[in-house]
C-alpha cells in the first residue's frame, strides 16, 4: 500500500509496519493439544509447543527441527530477528519396553535370531522354547501379562513365539513341561 500525506508546517510522522510471516507445524502423527502457533510477527517472534503441549502415544517428543530429516538443534522458538515462512517438524522417540523370559524348568527360553530386547513400542519380539530330552510341550502353557501365546512353528522339541504389537514391559510364563511317559512291553514265553 502506498500513502500519501501533505505536510504543514513543522510535522512529525511516525509509522508503524507490522510484518506477519506464517508458520506450518508439522506434527508427524501426533497432536498438538495447545499452544498452536500459526503465524509470527516480525520483531516478536513466536513460542512453539513444548513437550507438554503435543502429544503421540508410545512416543516422546523429540524437539522442533526445521528439516524432515532432523539434523542440527531442535528450535524452541521463532526469533524477533526472524523474516519468512518458517515449517517445523515434530521428531519422536519411540518408547522402549524390556520382554523377560523366565529360566524354565526342563528347558531353556531364548531371543531368536535378530530379536532386540527392549522393543520399540509397536515392535514384535520372537523367542524359543527348546524342550529338554524325555521331555514334551504337549501341555505346556506359554504367557505374555497374562496373554497366551500359540507357537508359530514347532519340531516337537523346539517351539517359536512371536509377541506382536508390544505397548508396555512384557513377563513371559511357561508352565507345563512333562516328563515323558515310556510304555515298556514284554513277553514272556511259557514254553519251556
């Protein structure tokens, strides 16, 4: 906008521009829950949302970044010295949660290949429950907080587990092992 104005006599003219430069929040799955801030004025600048402020369930808030790939600080704020439209990118942490396997009785519970202990929220843990010799799971029970779990493959002596979808600490049980029953039979021969 252009203005005009004539000046009589001995005149003073003050003026007062206020620049307005928008922000986008990017929240990358979680949800703001207050503070939002939208835009920012210039030799003001601007609070982003804290932790406290911003939210995504089995995750912590990593900080602000101004790039999607997280590099350098995190921003907690857009600075009065700013100019232009700023975008801000929510990092999150994923939770962590332990899975304890239990000592077993007649046999050994172990991580499968490749199982990470703790699991990322979400995440999936396979382990294995090996059979002593003269032993069978032909009755064994295996829990994860009180859930029961189907093998997903077994050679009669080895079974594996999978626990899927884990959102808290997890406390493997395994009742149930047996002793193997042997029927012995003979005959006797009368015939002598």
């Amino acid at each position: 906008d252009v203005y005009s104005v004539t000046l009589k006599e001995d005149m003073i003219i003050i003026a007062s521009v206020s620049v307005v430069y928008q922000i986008a929040l990017k929240p990358n799955g979680g949800m703001i829950t207050s503070g939002l801030v939208t835009s920012y004025t210039v030799g003001e600048g601007a609070v982003l949302p804290d932790e406290t402020q911003i939210v995504k369930t089995g995750y912590e808030f990593g900080g602000w970044y101004e790039d999607e790939g997280f590099t350098g600080e995190p921003s907690t704020e857009v600075s009065a010295l700013t100019e232009g439209d700023k975008t801000f990118y929510a990092k999150w942490i994923a939770n962590q949660y332990n899975i304890t396997l239990p000592e077993v009785e007649n046999g050994i519970a172990s991580p499968s290949d490749g199982a990470e202990n703790p699991v990322e929220y979400g995440g999936r843990y396979t382990f294995t429950v090996t059979i002593d010799e003269h032993f069978n799971g032909n009755s064994m029970i295996v829990s994860a907080n009180g859930m029961i779990l189907n093998p997903d493959d077994t050679d009669g002596q080895t079974y594996t587990y999978t626990i899927r979808n884990i959102i808290e600490d997890m406390n493997v049980i395994i009742s149930g092992i047996s002793r193997n029953v042997y029927t012995v039979s003979y005959f006797v021969d009368d015939m002598m």
